[in-house]
C-alpha cells in the first residue's frame, strides 16, 4: 500500500515535470517564432534573426539561407504616419461609424501589407466628431490585440487653408482658426494621445499654437497651406517639423516665385512626407524633392483612406460627399476635381521611389521605418537591432512590386500568406 502510494506520487511528479516542460517550450514556441532567416535589406547578407519576449535577442550573419528562403527579404516592419482608414473603416468619416472592432479589423488589415505601427489620423470635422473618435481610438489604443501598433494619433486639420485647392478635400466649412482650448479638450478624449498636428501656418494664432506644439512636444506638419517664405521660416523657428505630404494639399495653380514648396523645400531643418501611390506626384516632382531632402528627411506615407482594399467604385460618405475609387487605385472627390487620399499601402510608395528614383532598397525602406521612428522619438522600433521591438515584414521583389509574405509584430507572426491568416 505505501509502496504503492511512493510508486504513485512519483510517477505523478514526473508527469508533471513532464507536463511543466512541455508547456515551457511549447509556450516558447507559440510567442516567439523560430529563428527567422532572409536577407537583410540593407546589404542582401543572409542573416538569422532571434525573437525573445517580443524583441529581437540577436541578429547573426549566417553563410546560406535554407532551402524555400530564396530571394526572402527581411526589413524593420513598416511604419505609416498618415492612415485615414483602411478596408471600410474610416477614422473620421467615410464607412459608417467608428467602432473599437473597426480599429481592430483595420490593423490586421495593414498587417497584411507589412504596417506593423501606423498612425490614425482625423481630418477636418466638427468638434463633435473628432472628439467621438478620438475617445475611441483612445480607449482601444492600448488593446492588447492592437500588439502596440498603435503608438498616438495624427490631428490633419481643421485648423488649415479655407481656400479651395489649398484645402484639398477637407470639407470648408469644418475648417477653423487654430483654437488651443479646443485641441487641448479634443487631446484628452484622446487619453493625450495626439502626437502631430498638421495645420496652416497662415492661419490666424497658428504661430503661437506651434510654440505650444512644441513646448508641450507634438510633432507639427505644416499642410494644405499657401504660407510664404518669411512665414514659413517663422514656423520652422518655432519648432514646426514636416512638410505633410509635400506637393499635395497645394492649388494646381501658383506662383512660381512666391509658393509653399520653395521654402519647404529649400529649409533643411524641414523633413518632408510624400505620397508614392503614382497618382499624387509625378515622378519628377518625387525626383527633385528626394534629391533635395534625401533619404534622411524623407518620409514615405501613404494618406490612405477606408476605400483602400475594396472593390472600385463610387460611395458616399456620411458627409454626402461622393468620392469614387477608379480600377486603377485613384481615389477621387470629383466635386472638387481633387484627389481624396489614396488606396495604395505603403509598400507601393517603397517600390515606387525605388523605381523613380533609383535609391536602394535600404534608403526607401528607412524612409518608411527608420525616419518615422525618429520624427516621433519611437527609440523601440523602425530598425533592425538587439533590444528592439521584433516588428519585421519578410517580403520578397517581384516585376517591381513588394510581395509581403510574413508578418511579425511585437514578436508574433500576425500575417503568413501561406497560412491566409493566423
Ligand atoms: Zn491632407
């Protein structure tokens, strides 16, 4: 009997090392993903990359990729400062109401494109809507889902040029003198969460709310303004960061001497977004103004909007607008004869200012990972290092497009094509 009772404990003992170390390594198995091997972007070597608790523990140059890895690239996952909305959400207007699922189905959504981080940006609207939404993306943010994708909001607006052209597709009568009070309450429906602000700087109080932009450490884009030389400088003086997706935001006639894009572009204290989807620059605007700011002022976004991966075709939005989305990816507001954001991810705009361009490989990817990190001080990701976090796209280059076969965020494999989804 006692002989029995020791047999028994034993055994249960062993099964339950048996058990505590079959968890252990099946725990370690199911957060970390094995040991990834591609070419590093930035020198084509074969590397292995390790993940440890969502971080990367180590990056080694290995002589060969294994067999199935060929032409597999691995890059920081992508970071876009200016998403509107993806697949049907809209963060301002657009695809019905803004819900915490609809924040939710747009991140797994970019995951798929390889956007690990991005940043929600809210457009012109009543004081009403944006503080509805902005509560709700501040509530969902910190979602554990979300894997830290989310790291703050972008405010685009309503404090921008009234005039038509400047003012793009925003609608006129939302647009509004820069009002501190109000961006300070719309801020904490945020949960203090609003880490750029895109306004005019011709606009009347604009100079002093960029000082308070400043001082307070928001990020300031000057867009979809028609500010001169002397005004810019003041702006750039007072700690205004970006020029918001230069080129665009902009009449389609001016002057050719006294403009927004000459001082915007001529100042070097002044990074630059621009938009690569082919339709909102030319390729010789996106040459000159990569030659001019070059790859460490250069930020590529997308100002990708909800009709971003949905079937062409005509919608209206809650506002009554009509917008249509050609087969090509253009997304019109032909009211205005105005481009109204676009429906291309960020990948396209990578392989686009390759084959514009010709930069490598490295200097287009840093401008969508590493530029963005620094502009919003994210020390933890937009590199590939010890300790940063393991957000990586594994992609490989075909007939000129970025083909994105794997997903990680956080240290999680969150899209696999072969899989379909996780
Ligand atoms: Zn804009």
């Amino acid at each position: 009997m006692t002989k029995k009772n020791i047999g028994t404990t034993g055994l249960l003992s062993v099964t339950l090392i048996a058990v505590m170390l079959f968890s252990l390594v099946g725990s370690c198995t199911s957060n970390d993903p094995e040991a990834i091997t591609a070419l590093l972007y930035s020198d084509g070597k074969p590397v292995a990359i390790s993940i440890k608790d969502g971080k990367i523990a180590a990056v080694k140059k290995i002589s060969d990729l294994p067999a199935g890895s060929a032409g597999l690239i691995v890059a920081p996952g992508f970071i876009d400062n200016q998403v509107n909305g993806y697949a049907g959400v809209s963060f301002t207007f657009g695809g019905g109401e803004l819900t915490a699922e609809g924040v939710k189905k747009a991140t797994r959504e970019l995951w798929k494109t390889g956007v690990t981080t991005y940043i929600p940006t809210l457009t012109t609207n009543s004081n009403e809507l944006l503080t509805k939404n902005f509560s709700i993306l501040g509530a969902v943010k910190d979602d554990s889902a979300l894997l830290g994708s989310i790291p703050g909001f972008h405010l685009e607006g309503p404090f921008i040029s009234p005039v038509d052209g400047y003012r793009g597709a925003h609608p006129l009568r939302f647009v509004r003198k820069p009002d501190w009070e109000e961006f300070l309450q719309l801020n904490k429906s945020a949960g203090n969460n609003i880490i750029q602000v895109t306004l005019a700087p011709e606009m009347e109080g604009a100079l002093d709310f960029i000082s308070k932009c400043t001082e307070a450490g928001i990020v300031v884009g000057l867009g979809h303004h028609n500010a001169d030389a002397q005004l810019v400088k003041e702006a750039i003086d007072r700690g205004a960061d970006i020029a918001t997706h230069l080129g665009n935001g902009c009449a389609n006639m001016i002057n050719r001497h006294i403009n927004p894009l000459w001082p915007q572009l001529s100042d070097d204290r002044l990074m630059v977004s621009i938009i690569c989807d082919g339709f909102h620059l030319n390729p010789e605007e996106i040459r000159v103004f990569y030659k001019v700011k070059g790859p460490g002022l250069t930020i590529i976004t997308s100002d990708v909007t909800s009709y971003a991966a949905l079937p062409p075709g005509k919608f209206v939005n809650v506002e009554g607008d009509t917008l249509e989305l050609t087969p090509e990816g253009m997304v019109k507001y032909p009211a205005q004869n105005v481009l109204a954001g676009s429906a291309s991810p960020l990948k396209k705009g990578i392989a686009n200012i390759i084959r514009v361009t010709g930069c490598s490989l490295e200097d287009a990817v840093g401008m969508a990972t590493r530029n963005p990190a620094r502009l919003y001080n994210l020390d933890d990701r937009g590199e590939i290092a010890t300790g940063k976090r393991a957000d990586l796209v594994l992609f490989r280059m075909k007939d000129g497009e970025i083909i994105v076969e794997k997903t990680i965020v956080n240290g999680r494999v969150v899209f696999d094509r072969e899989k379909k989804s996780i």
